[in-house]
C-alpha cells in the first residue's frame, strides 16, 4: 500500500500519469500534421506527408513505400491530419509522440532521403486555448 | 488506531463472499485476458511496431513467450472462476497481467490497473473456502469457512486510494473543477445524440450546457469520490455510499467507455459487505402467493446470503403483514420498512432501497400521528 502511494505521488509528475488513478482527466483535443525534412541542393525542405504515406529512394535510387501506421497502431497516434481526443491529456500525448516519432524515424532505412521527421501539433486545452507545438526526430 | 489495527490483521470473519469477489474478479479478468488475445490475433504482437515498454526493453517477452503469458492469464481466470487452485490461479493471473501492463506503457489504462490489483489483493483472502467447483456439493459449513481475513482491509484500501486519488489529481487540476472539462465532454455528449438522430428539448439542452452546470456537476463528482473514499470505512455511512458508488458508476457507464471499471467497482464493493451469512431473519406468510413467488425468487438471487427465509403461517394474524424482516440488531420490520430492509441487502434491489426506507418512514409518521389522540 505504501508503495501504491509512492506510485501515485510519482504519477503526478509523469506526463501521463500513469499508475496515478487520474480518471477523465482532460477534453483536450490535437491534431498532428506530420512532414519529412529533407534537404535538396544543400538547402532544408519540409514536405508534406499525405494520407499518413510517403514514398522515397534508397541509396541505389529504388523507390519504397512507408506508411506511418506500419509503426504506429495507436489510437490517438496512429490518426493524422485530423483532431483527436487526447485521452490521458495534452501532455500524455506529446510525450508519446515524441517516442513514435523517433521510433518511426529509426526504423525507415530504405528511406535515403529524409532526414528528419516533424509533426506539427495543433492543441486545443480543454475547450479553450489553442497551441502549436512541433517535435522533431532525427533519422538515427 | 495501532489497536483497531491489531484487530484487523487478527480477525477471522466467515470467507463466503470472498469466493463470490473472487469469481467475480475471474470473470472480468478473463474477459480482459481475452480482449488482449484477441488484439494479439488482430494486430499482432506489440513488440513488433511501436511500443513504451515502462520495464528495460530486455525484460519484454519474446512473441511466443507473450503468447503463452496471455494464455497463461487467460487459463488461470478460467481457474479462478471455477474455484481450482482459486489463489494461486487469481495471483497468477493477476501477476501475469501486471507484468504485461510494464511491457507496454500504451496499453496502460487505469481501469485495467486498478482490476490487477484489486485481483492480485484478493488473492491473499481466503477467497477459495466458498464458490469451488472442486468442492461441488461439498460446501463447507459457515464455522469451517472462517478464516483470516487481513486481506480485505487491503482491499477495501485500495478501492479508497482509487477513489481519493482520482479525486484529488481532479481537485488539483483548475480546469476539471472549474467544470471545463465536463462542458466540453457535454457539449460532445449533445452533439453525439444529435448525430444519432436524439432531439433533447431546447431548455434542457440549455441547462445540460451552461457553465453553471458543469461547474457544479464537477464539484459534486470531486465531493462524491472523496466521500466514497472515507464514506466506505465508516458502518454509519457505509450503506449510504455504496448505493451513491452504484449509482454514480451506471451514470459512468452510460456516458463513458472505461472497459470493465464501472463492473470492477461494483466488484470490488464485495470487499465492504459484512462477511457474516444469514444474519437477517425473512418470514413470509406462504398463504400469500404474491409473497411466496417473492421467497422463490430471493431464494435464488440472494447471492449474498444475507436472508434465513421462513415461512410463517400466523404471521399476517399475529404481525399484520405478510413479510418480516428481523434485522440484525433483532429488531423486527414490516410492511414498508420490512421491503425497504429487503431492498438494502438484496442486489437486484440495493437501488430502491433509499426510496423504499423513505416510503417507510413517511407511511410510520402517517400511522403515529393518525394514532396521536
């Protein structure tokens, strides 16, 4: 039981509370737009990902196709370009993020030509204020 | 305190219900073994695309071995349930499934985390003297089933951390007691009934929305949790919060999808019934056929053991009613008071039972001052 406590002391400082019995904690909303960083004649590109898909050569210049959801199952992760309740709240989600995004990012090595993966996160707190947040993952 | 504690870790209580917790546990831990394997058969093993282990990534089992680990779960339910091995099968398969829950941070839900431990504290009941298939016909005796029971107290803590914790992350967070977060989950509610073709009158729809509303449903929900987290100790208030807890948990479940939580604390609400059987005496008058199909029916649905049922021939002539209830303090009811007794220790009833005792008592001071001269 003392160790129960400690876990939910613990809890209030993860960002998705986990093991803290913290209920309906949030009517937060995101929506993620993911892009690919690329650089082309020495100069930085964001491209836009569509339909949660891109495709991009190897370094022998096969072209292959990646999918975000091939990595990311999750529920509120694995949906792009549209908004999303953030079960567990803003924070719980972002935190998240940033590990499928560098877990994505690690794992496309046929891909040549992206050097960066960016979701650009649109938040919506509660109902009420409104943010951008974007995270980056460098490809390993 | 450190005496009331003593007494705890040293009573010995008739272990009945535990069985009952423990079957109950089992079912809902099979089903959510179940819901597991069946996304392992959808989507495959976890391991293979993204996934948060909270263990080192060593410790996460290979694809066959988290397999085996959720047949394993799911057979040790199915044990638990049936009463074989019923300990050792709740703690296995309780254990299995809170190590699961380290390897993967994703598939983390409190609801599923609050149903390992409750199981896992079960386990050290005696929760396999009542409710074995083993035993079949071999029940035993209410002084053979008495036995230690510390364990409940752990159980009975952990459905109050739940409730206080939950309470308090909602109290500390200004936006969930503000009730902002209610009002946008109402606004959701509105829109959803609108969507399934639901038209909610303008003015109700209007007081479901305003902020007035969900401020005040948001202070009632924090004050509710942290009542049932205290209110569940004492005997005064005990009865009283366990019908709020029924309550608030079927307005969850209607308008929330928390898997199997609204079921596990209706569970778990086993661990603060008093263990004792039949410590209510039930007579019926068997010349009322209105009250003997209600003996047949309480009979098979008085899963709690709470009634001894009689029949009693003169009871109309000497008592004036076809049903009494002798409650535990040997005071006798009827009429009103006898169904609102009934009602407060029979399951399928416990949500009357605040407004039957309120019929009981209206109709006694209806009689008393019709009475007075």
């Amino acid at each position: 039981m003392l160790g129960q406590i400690a876990l939910i002391a613990f809890a209030q400082r993860a960002p998705d509370h986990v093991f803290g019995f913290q209920m309906f904690n949030a009517s937060s909303e995101l929506k993620i737009t993911l892009y690919r960083q690329i650089h082309m004649y020495g100069k930085p590109y964001r491209l836009s990902v569509q339909h949660a898909a891109w495709q991009a050569r190897d370094k022998n210049k096969v072209t292959h196709a990646f999918r975000w959801n091939d990595r990311v199952h999750d529920g509120v992760l694995g949906q792009l370009d549209t908004f999303v309740h953030a079960s567990y709240g803003l924070d719980a989600q972002l935190f998240r993020l940033q590990f499928a995004l560098n877990d994505v990012a690690a794992h496309i090595p046929d891909d040549a030509e992206t050097d960066a993966l960016v979701a650009v996160v649109e938040t919506v707190k509660n109902g009420r204020e409104r943010a951008t947040v974007e995270l980056t993952a460098e490809r390993p | 305190m450190s005496s009331r504690g003593s007494a705890w870790l040293r009573e010995e209580r008739d272990a009945y219900v535990f069985g009952l917790l423990r079957c109950a546990l089992g079912v809902l831990l099979f089903l959510q073994a179940s819901r597991a394997l069946s996304d392992w058969w959808d989507s495959g093993y976890f391991g293979d695309y993204w996934h948060l282990p909270i263990v080192p990534a060593s410790l996460v089992p290979s694809h066959g071995v988290y397999a085996g680990l959720l047949a394993f779960e799911l057979v040790a339910a199915a044990c638990a349930i049936a009463g074989v091995w019923s300990r050792a099968a709740l703690l296995g398969s309780s254990t299995t499934g809170l190590y699961l829950l380290l390897c993967d941070r994703l598939q983390y839900h409190n609801n599923r985390y609050a149903l390992l431990l409750i199981a896992f504290l079960t386990a050290f009941t005696p929760c396999d003297r009542s409710f074995s298939a083993r035993r079949g016909a071999r029940a035993l005796s209410p002084e053979a089933r008495r036995a230690p029971t510390w364990a409940r107290r752990l159980v009975q803590a952990q459905v109050s951390l739940i409730y206080g914790a939950s309470a308090l992350g909602k109290l500390a967070d200004p936006d969930w007691r503000g009730g902002q977060v209610l009002a946008i989950r109402y606004l959701h509610t509105l829109s959803y009934l609108a969507s399934q073709g639901v038209r909610v009158p303008r003015w109700l729809a209007d007081v479901y929305t305003s902020p007035w509303y969900a401020s005040a449903t948001a202070k009632g929900a924090i004050s509710l949790e942290l009542f049932l987290a205290l209110g569940l100790w004492q005997p005064r208030t005990r009865r009283f919060a366990l019908w709020l807890g029924v309550l608030f948990h079927f307005g969850i479940e209607l308008s929330a999808r928390v898997e199997l939580f609204s079921w596990l604390m209706w569970t778990a609400y086993l661990a603060f019934v008093t263990p004792e059987c039949r410590e209510r005496l039930l007579e019926v008058d068997p010349r009322s056929r209105v009250a003997r199909l209600a003996t047949v029916v309480l009979r098979r649905l008085d899963i709690l053991a709470r009634f001894d049922v009689h029949e009693n021939a003169d009871l109309l002539t000497s008592a004036g009613s076809i049903v009494r209830v002798t409650d535990r303090s040997g005071h006798a009811h009827t009429g009103w008071a006898a169904y609102a007794q009934i009602a407060s220790a029979f399951p399928p009833l416990f949500a009357a039972w605040p407004l039957l005792a309120m019929l009981a008592t209206f109709r006694e001071r209806r009689q008393r001052s019709a009475a007075a001269p």
